[in-house]
C-alpha cells in the first residue's frame, strides 16, 4: 500500500493520547501504521528505569504503564535523549526512521535525529520544530500514516479526542511530484512569454505546442 501522508495529533497528557491510538485501533487501523511520541516521564519525576524482557519492556514511573503497554501493541520502539527537550519514546513505525536516522548520521538543517525523522516523512520543518516544542513541553504525539482517503479518515476520527494540534502532511513522494509539476508548468509559461521565434518544420510539434511560427520550408 502506497503511504501518502502522516497524520499528526498533539495532546496534552497520556491518558489523552492513549484514547486516541485505542479509537484509531479500533476503527480499523493497523497497529503497524500508528506511532506515539513522548518523554518517557514526567518533567517532574526525577528518575526513570525500564528493562526488555524479550519483545516487552517495563517502564518505573507515573507513565509506566502506558509506555509499557503500548511498546509491545505498536511493535517496539526506542528509548533516547535529546538535547534541549529531554528524555524521549518513540513508539511504532517511526522509531525506525529515528533509527537510522542515528545509524547514518543524517542531520537536516540542525534537527535532532527525531526531528530528522518527522521532516523525512514530508512534514516541513516549522511543524517538526513545533512539534519538538511540544514534547519538550510534556506534550505527546500521536500519528499515523496511510493513503489519502485514510487520512482523511484517521483525522475525523482524531478530531473527536480533541487534541491541541490536528495536522494532514503529505509523504514525501506526493510532495516531489506536486513540486515537479509546478515546475513544469513555471518552465512552460516562460517559454510562452519568449518572443517568437521562426520554425522550419511544417510538422513542428513544438510550434503547435508553444505557439511559435512555422516558415513550411521543412528540412
């Protein structure tokens, strides 16, 4: 299946976040497809521990079960710090962008790995720093990915959670082609406000296309 887009939804604590993956669930939507982002606890906690047993993992703190229960339901993630926002889990599909995003070093434009992660997706970079605002604030990300139409489906479904921020993004790949095709349409438009020019091609495609003078001499 082809992924269009990524939906991103804010909400303010993990109680919030945590109905909006079960509404997503089960009105269908693959596990496979979700992903939540948070700190792993909260600012005012001052020690966090957790530990894998096999595919589990088990989080200490006041968001211990909710990390702990979805790290097994949304196929793993990953643990890690960033600088200026904290202490961070990415669950589902995207920790694996945050991965090697790491692995490879990439950096795009001062981003964190994370960030990195977000803008690869196609989401631009003013909603991937307001988004790392969000986190370092105690807020939580929930996203998913999908087709259009699935997209539209999983943001009415998000809409009745009521989360702070409700965004649709389109994937990388839809956004190249709208890019080229606007760059097409830019190149022709300034080939049609060139002067004329003469064409010695009585079959010029080029003339018919462009407007431009054929002689009917041929070649």
């Amino acid at each position: 299946m082809e992924m269009d887009g990524s939906v991103v939804a804010v909400y303010g604590d993990h109680n919030s976040a945590e109905v909006a993956v079960k509404k997503l669930i089960t009105s269908g939507f693959e596990t496979k497809n979700l992903s939540v982002v948070g700190k792993g606890y909260h600012t005012d906690e001052k020690v966090v521990g957790f530990y894998t047993t096999g595919d589990r993992v088990k989080f200490w703190g006041t968001r211990g079960a909710f990390w702990g229960g979805f790290w097994g339901l949304l196929f793993g993630g990953l643990f890690m710090t960033i600088p200026f926002v904290g202490h961070v889990v990415v669950l589902g599909y995207l920790a694996s962008g945050v991965l090697a995003g790491i692995e490879n070093a990439i950096v795009v434009g001062g981003l964190s790995a994370l960030g990195a992660a977000l803008y690869s997706l196609g989401i631009p970079k003013d909603s991937v720093l307001a988004y790392e605002t969000a986190i370092k604030a105690d807020d939580f990300l929930v996203m998913a990915r999908g087709s259009a139409d699935e997209m539209a489906r999983a943001k009415t479904i998000l809409a009745t959670t009521n989360p702070s921020r409700l965004d649709v993004h389109e994937g990388r790949r839809h956004v190249a082609t709208r890019r080229a095709r606007a760059d097409g349409a830019t190149r022709i438009f300034r080939l049609l406000r060139q002067p004329r020019a003469t064409c010695s091609s009585p079959q010029c495609v080029a003339c018919g296309a462009f407007g431009l003078k054929s002689d009917g001499a041929g070649r």
